[in-house]
C-alpha cells in the first residue's frame, strides 16, 4: 500500500527577466529519498500535511523529491527536465503503487513550457495508468489547465491569501485520496476558467473582501454536500500567456454535473466582484509624503511592483529614491536587493562612508540605479527562519546583507531575493521595524500580517514586473478582449469544456 509523494513549487513570471537554476532552488529547500522526510518534518508545507495523512492512514509514504524555488521569471529547461524526470524515475521504480501525492505551485514555467506541471501531471498518469489515484495540492494563484485537471483525480487549492494553509491544503487533498485509495470515494475533478484576471492585491481572503466572500461560498458548497472540495484560483496575472484566467475547480464524489456547477459559480461570483479588487495606489514620492503627514505612528509602504514573492528580483530603488529626497530625518527602512552594492559595503567594512549606486542591477528596465552616501552600520550573513505563512519553520537566505544608514534611514541591501512574509528579512539585518515611522515591505499581501491599531499601510504603482495595474502591462500573446483591459458585460469563458 505505497503512495510516492513529491513537490516540485516555482511561481513564474513572464515580466521578470530572471531564469532560476538549480543553485535557486538549493538556497530554499531541495531534497531527495531518505532526506525529505526529516526536511519537511514540522514545517507548514503542503507536503509535510500531505505525508501526514498518508502515514496516519496506515499507508506506506515514498518520498521522491522536494524543490521549492519560490518565485521568479522561468525555470531553466534544462533543469526543470532533470527533476521531472527525478520525480517520474522515482515513481517508476516505486511501483506498485495506490496513490501519487504532488505539491505543486500551478503556475510554473520554464523557459519552453507554459504548463510543467500539467506535463507533469500527464506523465505521472502514464506511468501509473488509469486507475491509481493522482492527488495534488495547488497555490491559489495557480495557472490550472485542462491538462491538469484531465491527469489529476484530485485538484485542491490553498483557501488563504496571505498564504497560511500550505500544511492544511495538502492535508485536505490528501483526505480525498485516502478516500479513493480505500474505495470509499470516487473524485472527479471539474474547472471552469474566464477570460479576465484581477489585481493580486485586492485578493485577500479575510475581512470585508471579494475574495473572503467568494471563500465563504466555496465553503458553504463544502458544508452542503454538494462537492467534497471548492477551490478558487485568482491566478498569478504576471503571465503573458493566452489562455490565462480566472479558475474555479470543483472535486465532487461521483457527481461530475455538481462539481462543474460548483466550478462555474466560483468564477461568475469573481467575475460579479471584479471590480472590487481595484486598490487604490499613489507614486512613490506620493507615498512617503503622505506616511510622513499620516497620524498613525508607523506607515507600511508596499512596493507592490517589485514583489519578489510575485517573481520581481526586489532590486527597485523607486522608493528608496523618495525617502532620500524627503525622509532621512524620519527613523525609516528599505530594502533593496544589490549584490554589487553588498559586496562593496562588505569590503568598505563597517564604520566606513561608503558612496556607491543602490538597485536596478538586476532589472534595469524599469528604474536606474540611485547614487546613495551612506555609513555602513552592520553587515550581516542574511539567513533566517520564516515565522509564517507557506513557508514557515524553512530557512530563507539573504546571502551577504549590509545595512547602509543614511540620516535616521537605514537601507538593507542583501544580496539574494528572498520571499517576504512578514519582517523576517529586517529582523535578520538587526532592525525592529516596530521604531520605524516608514517600512517598506516588498510585496502587495503578506505585509498586513503586521498591522496593528497604531500602524496604517499605503500601496505605490509604477513601472516592474509585478505592477498592480495589469492595464498597463503591454500584453502581446494574451488574447484580447479581456477584463480589466476590455469592458466586457459579460464573461467569456475559456471553453473548458467538461472532461
């Protein structure tokens, strides 16, 4: 009775000009065989919540691999072709099996394939043939495809944004499994996807939101009876891809007609609150001038088009340039990514005045560097532990991180990206962001985390590869019309048809 288990997770990006190799992926999580259970162990992956079902159903797990690349542009052929074939190599040699368990991202891709994971999923099916049951975990900004959904028995996405149900979404899809592995379910898997995408940041899953009412309702779907889950999937829109949308995916128990209507109502209830995903945003120097006149104590800025959590390189100096110009007597941080400039504050040492160019040395597309005079007060090794979200309790590495003081600023430059869930990466350079009255925080989400009744949080827009106005995204494959570049009255559907 085994079930071989894998995970293979990167969020692409079509605007980013980053291609992530296997080094990419060694400074986040990668483990094969033997080491994958111990690697896993504790930690808040869908993965570790999978393997836990599996194990407490008396069933025998057979780890394959493990590789988490976080975010970026694309995968490098080369090697998403190697841990392909690692995870089917692995499943081959496992067989017989009863089951196959994946913990997937959704919306990967490599330099050539805008749908690894369904050739995955595809490949996976032909190995093990048509009756031994195929569940996989996704990311609610998961690009789901036909492909996928025809491979995989069971499709099911996180329900949170920011991400905090890793570990609960591979335990639901893995519940559905066990199920159909003892034969008391049979799941069949549904999607239905429309022509339009909504801004990431508008998608958060609590409070008075679009998105928390869209979940309640997938719930409820639940709690019915009527689907044995309800997935929602807002899709990573930094995709220039021509058949993206707006998903809704459905797993009903012998009931394929429930699990498409359950699907359908998913995206038209997205579609009916489009527009209430629009955030309002202001310009960068707008921004630090209204954090400054704000009456809350602390300010959080999002630098909302340069999430590297979306697959920005974090190397924007769009804000940085505002607080240079209005700031430096506010107690305020920043970071942005420089390996260049790192390297030259770790050679200066601390102590020293060191006058060097800051940001768009990865990207210069969108910005140019900015001319920075600044002390350098510390220097650290730039590793930490996340405290939350999708990858709690895993290791996050910064490389060589400087902090540059300028007047009351304090400028973190690190040499590696690294995703943001709270304020890990400040906490790792030794600045309690609580003291600052302005916090720049990379991403257009998790940032809420910390919020509190004395701290208050802007949005900025602009040019990059993660900008919260897809309107302005000059959009060459994607085909036209679709909302929010087009006014449509109604939605068009991407004719998934039923499987």
């Amino acid at each position: 009775m085994k079930v071989a288990i894998a995970s293979f997770e990167f969020e692409g990006n079509t605007l980013s000009s980053q291609l992530h190799r296997r080094e990419d992926f060694a400074r986040k999580l990668f483990a094969e065989g033997d080491a994958i259970l111990p690697a896993i162990e504790h930690r808040d992956l869908a993965i570790t919540g999978g393997a836990e079902v599996l194990r407490g159903a008396g069933l025998e797990v057979v780890p394959i691999l493990v590789a988490h690349g976080g975010s970026g542009g694309r995968v490098e052929d080369a090697f998403y072709r190697d841990i392909r074939d690692r995870i089917l190599a692995g499943i081959e040699a496992a067989r017989p099996l009863v089951g196959v368990f994946l913990a997937l991202h959704g919306a990967m891709i490599s330099e050539e394939e805008n749908d690894p994971e369904g050739e995955i999923l595809v490949r996976v099916r032909a190995l093990v043939g048509p009756y031994v049951p195929i569940a996989a975990s996704l990311d609610l900004h998961a690009h789901v495809t036909p492909q996928m959904v025809a491979a995989a028995d069971v499709l099911v996405g996180y329900e949170t944004y920011p991400h905090e149900d890793a570990h609960g979404t591979g335990r639901r899809a893995a519940e559905i499994l066990v199920g159909a592995i003892q034969g008391r379910l049979r799941p069949v898997t549904r999607l239905r996807r429309i022509d339009a995408l909504v801004p990431v940041a508008g998608g958060a899953t609590s409070g008075d939101t679009p998105m928390a009412a869209v979940r309640r309702s997938a719930r409820k779907a639940e709690r019915e009876g009527r689907v044995l889950s309800a997935s929602y999937f807002p899709v990573q829109p930094w995709m220039d891809i021509a058949d993206i949308g707006i998903a809704g995916v459905a797993v009903a128990n012998c009931d394929p007609a429930a699990a498409e209507a359950v699907a359908e109502e998913i995206v038209r209830e997205i579609w009916d609150r489009r527009r209430e995903f629009e955030i309002p945003c202001l310009s960068p120097d707008e921004a630090v001038r209204k954090a400054l006149a704000s009456p809350f104590r602390r300010v959080l800025i999002s630098d909302a088009p340069d999430c590297v959590g979306g697959g920005a390189p974090g190397d924007a100096p769009a804000v940085l340039a505002a607080l240079l110009g209005q700031a430096t007597d506010a107690p305020s941080a920043v970071l942005v990514v420089d390996p260049a400039a790192a390297a030259a504050a770790r050679a200066a040492g601390v102590g020293a005045r060191l006058r060097t160019k800051v940001g768009a040395g990865i990207d210069p597309r969108f910005h140019s560097p900015v001319e920075v005079d600044a002390v350098v007060e510390s220097l650290h090794p730039g590793t930490f532990t996340y405290a939350g979200g999708i990858s709690a309790g895993t290791p996050g590495n910064m490389g060589v991180t400087a902090v540059l003081r300028a007047g009351q600023l304090r400028i973190v430059v690190p040499t590696y990206a690294t995703y943001e869930y709270g304020d890990e990466q400040y906490r790792a350079a030794g600045i309690d962001i609580g003291n600052c009255r302005i916090a720049v925080l990379k991403n257009p989400m998790n940032f809420r985390t910390l919020l509190d009744d004395e701290t208050t949080w802007l949005m900025v827009d602009g040019p990059g590869p993660t900008t919260p106005r897809l309107q302005s995204i000059d959009w060459r494959i994607k085909r036209r019309p679709f909302w929010p570049c087009d006014d449509l009255p109604e939605p068009s559907f991407l004719g998934d048809t039923p499987l």
